[in-house]
C-alpha cells in the first residue's frame, strides 16, 4: 500500500483523509492516506521520518506551508510563486518535489461551476498567503485584468509587481474600487473568521458578479451572505477549493484525476 500524509497542527479538523480515501475508491487505487500532527517545530524531522519509512507523498497545511517549501529540493514554478508548498512527492530517483495546487484548485472550482476567468475582470481581495498562493494559475487562464486590493495596499502592491510578468494585474486600494465592473470578486482574506467583511463597496456587486469565498462552513459565509442580500448572481465557498487543491495533489501523485463534484456534495451534505 502507498503511504500518503496530511501534516498539520492542529490536524484533527483536517478533511484530506476523508477526500482522499474517498478519492482512492473513486479510481481504485491501492493506498492510505492518514493525518499527522507534526510538533510546530519539527516539520523537517516528521517529513524525514515520513519519507524514510516509504511514504510517497504528502500534503501540508498550517503552518507548515513555508516549512515544506524549504524542505523541497525542488519546486514547481506555481510553488516557487506561491512561496509555499501544500504537497510534496518523492520522485522515482529520491528527489522531493514541492508543488502549491490551492490556485488550481480555485480555479477548476470556479471553472465546474460554469464560471470562466479567461478574458474577465478579476478583484481578488486580500494580499496574504491565500491570495499569493492563487495569482498564478488565476493569470494563467488569461483574464482581461486581475486587481489585488487590500486593508494595507502595500502588500497588495508588493503582489502586483511579484506577478507583473505573468499578465494583467493591478493593486487598487479598498477605498478606491468604485467601478462596479468585476465579473469574479474573490475574497482570500481571513476578516470572516471573527465575522467581519473584508471592506469592499457596496457598489461592486451586482447580478451579474460571481462571488467567491476561500473560507467554508456549514452556513453561508459573512461574505456570502452580504454579496447575495446585495444581489449578487451567484456565490461559491472554499469547500470546492479544498476539494479542488486535493484532486490536483491526486493527480500529482496518482496520474489519475479523480471526480471532486461528488466529494464535495458527500462533504457539503456531512456538515448540514
Ligand atoms: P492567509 O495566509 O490566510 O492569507 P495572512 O497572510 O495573515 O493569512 O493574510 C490575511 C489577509 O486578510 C490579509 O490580506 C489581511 O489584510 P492586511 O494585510 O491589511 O492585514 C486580511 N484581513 C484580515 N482581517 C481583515 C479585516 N478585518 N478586514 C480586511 N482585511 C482583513
């Protein structure tokens, strides 16, 4: 049996094992896939353990993103731009390949969802980690233009010029987003968590808006909720993200691209 990992801390919440093992029925295959809590300091010693006693692969959640990406002796380009690794394969000769599959799995969520990204205009709000992790595979579907804004422009900024060669994007700030134009609004930021809204106008949403949360949970998010009361057309959450970003991983390891649409609905209806 192929030994596959989730390491984390906490870890206990983590769905991967429950995506994964019903992912491995879906396509046959003959492996495990199990969670570990790694100490805060002691990534590389799990890793090692891991990897020494024949695991394949791994993924990787906080805070241990920054951690795998060290660790990896060699990195895919979205990883290498993301600046952080959420899986981890031992190649055929030994080596550890670091990939960052959360844009991806953004992105093939919005695609099953009927909603293009080529030639639209993008506002992905927040300029963290999340958002970093998504500006690649989000440029590469080839939108008209994609503009980062964020409660600290700065950063935003700093991601418009680390992405500048990659395609069309911009850094606005909050106060500044007055045209109601945006086709996908995409909220990477954490203000959810403590039930806050990320900043935006009011008058950014409108019927024809999809509206985007990287954050899930058994009701609709604050975000969500705010962009629907305003009419917002159509409104996804992160649950298909995470499906998403593991069907990617699969795939990584696997060569076979496992069905989400089914996993996610199994998830969606475990949380009601
Ligand atoms: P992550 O890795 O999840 O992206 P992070 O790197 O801590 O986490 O980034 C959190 C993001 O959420 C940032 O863009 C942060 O804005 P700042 O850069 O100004 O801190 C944003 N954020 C957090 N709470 C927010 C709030 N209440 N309103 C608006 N933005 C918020």
């Amino acid at each position: 049996m192929d030994k596959y990992v989730v390491f984390g801390n906490p870890i206990a919440q983590s769905k991967s094992p429950y995506i994964h093992t019903l992912f491995a029925r879906q396509t046959a295959q003959a492996m495990t896939y199990t969670a570990q809590l790694a100490p805060v300091d002691g990534f590389k010693a799990a890793a090692d353990d891991f990897f020494a006693s024949g695991g394949r692969g791994c993924n990787i959640t906080a805070p241990f993103k920054e951690d795998a990406y060290q660790y990896a002796s060699q990195l895919t380009e979205r990883a290498k731009l993301a600046g952080a690794v959420n899986t981890l394969k031992k190649l055929d000769d030994g080596v550890i390949l670091g990939d960052n599959t959360d844009g991806e799995g953004l992105v093939q969520d919005l695609l099953q969802n009927q909603v293009e990204l080529a030639g639209k205009r993008i506002l992905l709000i927040g300029a963290g980690g999340a958002a970093r992790g998504v500006i690649l595979p989000i440029l590469a579907q080839q939108p008209e233009l994609l503009v980062v804004t964020n409660r600290t422009l700065a950063k935003a900024e700093q991601l418009a010029e680390l992405f500048s060669g990659y395609g069309n994007i911009d850094a606005v700030a909050l106060e500044a987003l007055e045209e109601p134009n945006f086709d996908v609004i995409i909220n990477s930021t954490s203000a959810g968590l403590s039930g806050q809204l990320p900043g935006i106008s009011d008058k950014l949403i409108k019927p024809a808006v999809t509206c985007y949360d990287m954050v899930y949970g058994p009701k609709l998010t604050a975000f969500n909720q705010w962009a629907r009361d305003l009419g917002a057309g159509k409104t996804l959450d992160g649950l298909g993200m995470l499906v998403g970003q593991a069907a990617e991983s699969f795939m990584l390891w696997r060569g076979i691209r496992p069905g989400a649409k089914q996993v996610k609905n199994e998830l969606r209806r475990a949380m009601q």
